[in-house]
C-alpha cells in the first residue's frame, strides 16, 4: 500500500495538462464489443479502472494492446464469450457498461452484479428494466445478472431517475437492436454525448444526446472506428480546486471548457480570478481568502456530484458560511470526519453539510475512503499546515493519472511512500 505525504501551505504555481476523461473511456471502450475489427482509441489515461475495463473486454473476445495514450483494439469475430466475472466487477462497478454491448452483440450476457460502494447502494435497476423493455430475458442469480435475447427490439424507455451508464447502457444495446429506441429522462452528461459520437463513428444512427430524450434507430451492423476521447471534466474541475484552495496561479492546459460551466460558475463566485483563455486553456489566480457559497449537485449541466468533495476542501477555509447539499448519492460525505479531524467546521444535517469557515487547517492522517474523497483530503493536506499523510491512496489511482507528479510539478509538496 502507498500513501501521499504533503506539506502543506505552498500555492501552486505553472502549468497542469488535464488527461483523456475516465467516464467517457469506459464506455467507449466497451462499445467495441459492438463491432469486429481494429480500433484506434486516443487520448486515454493511465487509471486503474481503465486497466479493468482493458481486462473485462479480454475475456470477451477484444484484444488490447496500449502504448501510452492510444489503446489499439482487436474485436475477434466469432468469439463466444459473454461473461464479466466477479473478480473485475468487484473493483469497478462500470463494468455493467459490458451488459448492454455483450446482450445486443452476443444475445447473451453474463455479468457479476455490482455491489454497493463507499458513496452509496448504487442498484442498476433501470439498465434492467430498460433491456427487459426491449425484450430481454433477465434472471438475477449467484451474484450474476444473466441476461439473454434473440435480437432486442426498439422500446420507449422513461428512467425513473437521471443514470449516466443506465444511459450509456441502454444507447449501445439499442444501437443494434431492432427498430427505434426512444429514452426520456437520459442523462445529459457530456461523456453521454462523446459515447454518442463514438457509436456515430461506427455507423449507429443516434439524435437527441445531450438533451432529455434521446432517439436511436437500431441498425444490422456496426463497423470498428477510431476516435480520440474528450477531456476530463473532473479531472480538470480538481485542479481548479487546488489551486483555489492552496492559492497561487495556475494554467490549466487540455480543458474540455465547454462541459464545464457549472464548475466554472461556482468556483467563480468565491470571488477568485478565472480566464478562459481559450476553449481548452483556464487561467486561475487565488491570493485571497474566499467567500464561502453554496451549491447543490444535480445532474450535468447541474453541479457535479463527483466535484462535491474537492468544492467541500475549498469551503473548510473561506470566509463565513456555506451549505453544501448532495441529491444524487445518499453516502457521499465520508470526506467530512476526514477534514473535521483538520480542523474543518463542518455539520451534517441530512443531505447537506454546513461548513462554517475556518482560518486555518493542521496536517493531520487521513483516511481516504472513495476517488473523489481522496481528491478531496489531498486539497485540504495542500491548504494546510504541516504535513499531511493520506492513506489508501489507491482509491486515487482509480481516476487521477499521475496525480501527485502533476502536482508537484506545479510546485506542491507531495511525495508517494510505500507504506
Ligand atoms: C456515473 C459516473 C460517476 C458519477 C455518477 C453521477 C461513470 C463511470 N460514473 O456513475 O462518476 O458520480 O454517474 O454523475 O460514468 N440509480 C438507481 N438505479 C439505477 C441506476 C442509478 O437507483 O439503475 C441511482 C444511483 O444509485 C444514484 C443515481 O441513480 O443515486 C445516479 O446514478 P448513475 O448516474 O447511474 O451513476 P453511475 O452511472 O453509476
């Protein structure tokens, strides 16, 4: 095991480019599933959890060979396999992304149901009841979802709740399902919209992505493409995030500015200095305390569930109070113990934590329980004062390439030890 050591109390200053984003890799790896043949996918990083989704497809029949940030695929004709085990499915629940290309491809579908994690229950109950609309048989049994069909059948699909994979699910197995799928209430998240101009790419007929219904005509075959992934909107927001924290001046090089809008909007009212500089380049300057806000998390184009934790380092420090409310996990607050046990001011009351601002943070062991969590106590180890250990730096590991060497080269003192 590792951990992060960090002293505290350094702004950072330079340069930090932002990676391929992890959330629209993942599916659009599992799309080639959907088609035989070769593919050229770019602009992915080095994660963990990528190297999972690299596994799973193995055992499906699509070889992999990665060579910095391009990954060539090999999607095998003929290749029977169908089945996403327990031993990948565990250490990443975006594997279900498997279940819709393996059923619309192979007809059949064997994948490990995804437990709960850290942040919440996380059921995939609408990827189910969207594929038995469309046809689909469905036992759920030791531990596995196995799912059959002869060929789907375009359905009309209302999601009782915004779902980004349940989305992203449902789009690959319809675009090779018969006739037309219509989904309402999809996730309009911009990784949606990427994985939507993928499966275009590779001859689906899709319109709607990026708005409340999306419309797919299923189509006989697929053929493989090439396609260079968008940039991490996340990745890109935690960066914003430290530098506000920690102070400094920072460029941002490689942002996808135009999926950022909420993040940009908050962090702009703190009263920190913001310039876009271009469409992908951010210029960020913090130099003096700043004004504690409020934000809720919703679904995109709404405030970012997966930026609450890192917006949450920001406030322990600004000036009065902030309320800070989270709709979309109900367990997705672990980092506050953490950052209270550094001398944040902060109480739960129900969905939402009230963060009276503080003047200063002490160094302290933390424990990091989920990716974002972690992001989130590295932000306040860098605002505060003393050297801070991280542990169970792991979680991190699963969606920030190189993290603390992006870091450091941005002035930060933080160094990985073997623990
Ligand atoms: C994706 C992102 C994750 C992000 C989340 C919300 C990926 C790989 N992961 O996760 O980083 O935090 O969106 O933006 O893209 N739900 C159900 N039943 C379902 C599906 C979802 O009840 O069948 C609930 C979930 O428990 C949660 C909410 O719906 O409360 C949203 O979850 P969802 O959008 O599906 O999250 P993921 O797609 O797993």
């Amino acid at each position: 095991m590792e951990k992060l050591v960090i002293e505290g109390g350094r702004p950072l200053n330079g340069k930090i480019r932002v990676s391929g984003a992890k959330n629209a890799c993942l599916p659009i790896l599992a799309a080639s599933i959907l088609a035989e043949g070769k593919y050229t996918i770019s602009n992915i990083p080095s994660l963990v959890d990528i190297r999972t989704m690299l596994s799973l497809l193995g055992e499906v029949g699509v070889e992999t060979d990665r060579d910095g940030e391009v990954v060539q695929l090999n999607t095998v004709a003929d290749n029977d396999a169908f089945t996403a085990p327990y031993e990948l499915v565990k250490t990443m629940r975006a594997s279900v992304l498997t279940l819709g290309p393996l059923l619309a491809k192979k007809g059949r579908a064997k994948v490990s149901l995804p437990g709960g994690c850290a942040i919440g229950e996380r059921p995939v109950d609408q990827h189910l009841k969207a594929l038995r609309l469309m046809g689909a048989d469905i036992e759920v049994e030791h531990g596995y979802i196995d799912a059959s069909c002869s060929r789907l059948k375009g359905a009309e699909i209302t999601f009782d709740m915004v779902t980004v994979t349940g989305t992203e699910n449902i789009m690959m197995a319809a675009a090779l399902a018969e006739g037309k799928t219509v989904l309402y209430n999809a996730a309009q998240e911009p990784e949606v919209v990427d994985l939507a101009k993928f499966l275009k790419k590779m001859g689906a007929v899709i319109s709607g992505e990026g708005s409340r219904t999306i419309v797919i005509e299923g189509v006989d075959r697929l053929e493989s493409a090439d396609y260079n992934v968008m940039a991490d909107r996340i990745e890109a927001g935690t960066y914003l995030c430290a530098a506000a924290g920690a102070g400094g001046h920072l460029i941002l090089e490689n942002a996808p500015v135009y999926a950022m809008k909420a993040i940009l909007d908050k962090l702009g009212e703190t009263g920190l200095e913001l310039k876009i500089l271009d469409d992908s380049t951010i210029d960020i300057r913090s130099e003096k305390r700043l004004l504690g806000i409020d934000a809720t998390t919703h679904p995109y184009p709404g405030f970012p569930t997966d930026m609450q934790a890192q917006f949450m380092a920001v406030m322990v420090k600004s000036r009065g109070i902030s309320v800070i409310t989270e709709t979309i996990f109900e367990n997705r607050f672990m980092h506050v113990s953490e950052l209270k046990r550094m001398g944040a001011d902060i109480r739960l009351m129900d969905k939402s934590a009230v963060i009276k601002g503080v003047k200063k943070l002490s160094a302290a062991p933390v424990m990091a329980s989920d990716l974002r969590a972690s992001a989130s106590l590295v932000i306040a180890g860098l605002m505060a004062e003393g050297t801070t250990e991280v542990h169970r730096v792991y979680h991190l590991d699963r969606g920030y390439e190189k993290f603390d060497i992006k870091l450091a080269a941005a002035g930060a003192k933080i160094e990985r030890v073997k623990e």
